[in-house]
C-alpha cells in the first residue's frame, strides 16, 4: 500500500503496571513519532476521546459490573454497550485493519466491532492465561489432596487452552512475543502467525542510573506478586542460599499482588516497596546486581529487558517465553531447580569481573530491542498479512 496503514488497536491493559501495558503506551508514541494514523481503543476513568498529532486515543470507562482479575486490571463482562459508540469512531477513522491484544473485555469488543463492520482483524498473544488458570486453580484448591489438585489443574490448562484457541482462530492473522507460541497458534488455529517482539526504553533503563555500590549484594525482581509468576520460589532460594552459607545480601521485590502477604511471612531479607514507575523503576533495576524472575509462564518478559538495559545479569527459569532473551553465561543464565538458582547468584557475589562483563553483554542485548525496530516489525507484518491482501 502506498499510503501508511491505518490501524485500530484495542489493548485490554494501557494505564496498568505490566507489560501489555507498556507496549501499547509505546506503539502509541510510535505512531505518533512516525506520523502514522493511529486509533487506540483502552480503558480510562472516563470515556473521553483525545488526540496527539496522528493519534486519536479513545478512552472507555468500565462499568457497575467489572470485577478484578488482578492487581490493577478489570473486565467489564457488558462494555459491549459501547459498540455504537466505538463503531462510529471506527467508521470516522476507517481503518485499515484492527488489531486485538487478546480476548479482555476490550478485544471481545474489538473483534465484534471488527466482525460487524468487516474490517479485517489481527490478533496478538500476550499472556498465557491457560498456565495461569493451571496456578490459580493449584494455589484455590491447595486444601485437596495433592493427586487431586495436579487433576484439575492439568484440566483448567487444557480447557483454557482449547478455548483460546477458538478465540484466536477469529483473526485472519496473528502474532506472538515467542517462536514457541508462533507455532502453537499456528497448529491450533491454522492461521498464519509472526513474531511480534517487546522493546525497551533504552534513555530511561540505563546503567548510569546506578546508586548501590553492591554491598550487600541486591538481588532483584520486578513483576506481580501472584501464583503464575512463582514468587514463592524465593523462599525457596533463599533457603538454599542460607544453607550454603550466604545470608548477606538484599532481596528488592517490586511489584503488588496476592501473594504480598506470605512473602512478607516466609522472606527475612524481603523488601518490597510496592509498584515503581518511571524514574523510581529505572532507579530500582539500575541498583540491582543480578535480576531473577523464576516464572515459567511469561510469554516474553518486558522485565528481562528492562533489567538488561539496566546493565543487570538476569537469571530465568527454563520453561516460558524469558529464556528465549538469555544467552546463557553470556549476558544471563537459564536455571531449573532452586540450588541451581543460588549457585549461579554465589557466582555473581563472588565475581565482580564476571557480574560486569555479563552486564555489558545484556545492555548490548537490549541495544538491539528497541521499540523503533519492534514496531517497525510489526508494520511489516501488517503489510504481509492476509488483512490487506
């Protein structure tokens, strides 16, 4: 196409603390940089749409019937009472294509409006809700014998699974933060399927934010505190670390979540200041002398490259979409099992050489994520994809 495509996207996080949320903050300010007709659909305190140069965002507020799904993020089970609204909107911009984030209240409301209007839809994966299912009903359920809880939790995955599947089969495309996701939807849809990568902020994750001197050593993480992202680990490694002999070190949890309280009762080096933002997040990644994230079902980890701009060696779980942004022993390591997990930190504390060079590497890692590159990637999928053909 000769003149720039003109998309519609239906994000069903914007304002939250996470990593949906980031990006699509940061595709907005892509369109807007490049001059390119942009309309982004998200949830406010109020319904009001605004404009930014190229970009026309419009804000709709949830409803008497939203419920929480976690910390900071709602469903609105009847936001389709703005379908008339949201489709003259739609109808005024005329947009090329819609792209949904996934089935939140607002991507169902995408794909409606998508459907109703004949406008072709785009879908993207951004979360593993059928694992998260799997650790919600685990940790709900905990009170049954252990044989019975691994049942049913094996058949919220499955069944959560088998219903996204169907969701994603709406979209004549689709894309993925991970190769191993890529190909799942493509088996379980049939639908074609692209890479559609996260990016970082390189001016404002930096290592020249850094105030600590790395005594004590600061091991850290950024993420909710919730069941799928396994924050119960820590006490695990904490355990492990103590029974090698290592107590002196600071442990620096950002982030809020259900899982708060038995972290405060189970950790004794914890500190966890709540959610960062901004200045204060880059703050706390720079400060961090080795970054771990123990979860298995991130599909990517906007963290992981947060913390690699930062100068900071990362330490992941092997499983899920984070290990897929380590090179192991060169900017990061890919762990199983918590002994493994406190022997590659022992390194780091016992190696400043080592924790430097490993740094340097993951900073030259994220230099090639960019969110410029990411969505320029993006636009090229656009124009390859059936939507516009």
């Amino acid at each position: 196409m000769s003149s720039p495509i003109r998309v519609a996207f239906f994000t069903d996080a914007y304002l939250e603390p996470n990593g949906v949320a980031s990006l699509s903050r940061e595709f907005c300010a892509y369109a807007e940089r490049h001059a390119l007709p942009f309309l982004c659909v998200h949830s406010g305190s109020q319904t009001i749409v605004s404009k930014s140069g190229s970009v026309t965002n419009l804000s709709l507020k949830r409803g008497f019937a939203s419920f929480r799904l976690d910390e900071d993020l709602y469903c609105d089970p009847l936001l389709t009472r703005y379908t008339k609204q949201v489709s003259e909107e739609i109808l005024a911009f005329q947009p090329d294509l819609i792209h949904i984030t996934g089935p939140g209240d607002i991507g169902i409301l995408g794909a409606h409006i998508a459907h109703r209007n004949k406008i072709p839809l785009i879908g993207s994966w951004h979360t593993n809700l059928h694992e998260y299912a799997a650790r919600r009903v685990a940790k709900g359920l905990a009170f049954l014998p252990a044989g019975m809880v691994n049942t049913l939790s094996e058949k919220a995955e499955k069944w959560s699974l088998m219903a996204l599947a169907r969701f994603y089969h709406i979209p004549c495309y689709n894309m993925a933060p991970n190769s191993e996701l890529v190909e799942l939807l493509e088996e379980r849809t049939g639908k074609p399927c692209s890479l559609m990568l996260h990016g970082v902020d390189l001016q404002r994750f930096c290592p020249e934010r850094k105030r600590s001197s790395g005594n004590p050593f600061v091991i850290g993480y950024v993420g909710r505190l919730t069941p799928e992202k396994n924050v119960r680990f820590f006490a695990r490694i904490q355990e492990a670390l103590k029974a090698s002999g290592v107590t002196d070190y600071r442990l620096v949890m950002v982030g809020e979540g259900s899982e708060r309280k038995w972290l405060e009762a189970n950790l004794n080096r914890a500190e966890l200041p709540g959610v960062l933002r901004g200045d204060d997040l880059a703050n706390a990644f720079a400060d961090m002398d080795a970054f771990v994230f123990p979860s298995e079902t991130d599909t990517f980890g906007l963290v992981i490259l947060e913390a690699m701009a930062s100068g900071v060696p990362v330490i992941v779980a092997r499983g899920g979409g984070p290990q897929h942004q380590v090179q192991e022993g060169e900017n990061g390591f890919i762990c199983e099992g918590a002994a493994n997990f406190a022997n590659v930190l022992k390194q780091l504390m016992a190696d400043p050489a080592l924790r430097s060079r490993m740094g340097q590497a993951a900073r030259r890692h994220a230099h090639e994520n960019s969110w410029n590159r990411v969505f320029d990637q993006v636009y090229q999928a656009y124009a390859q994809s059936p939507a516009l053909h």
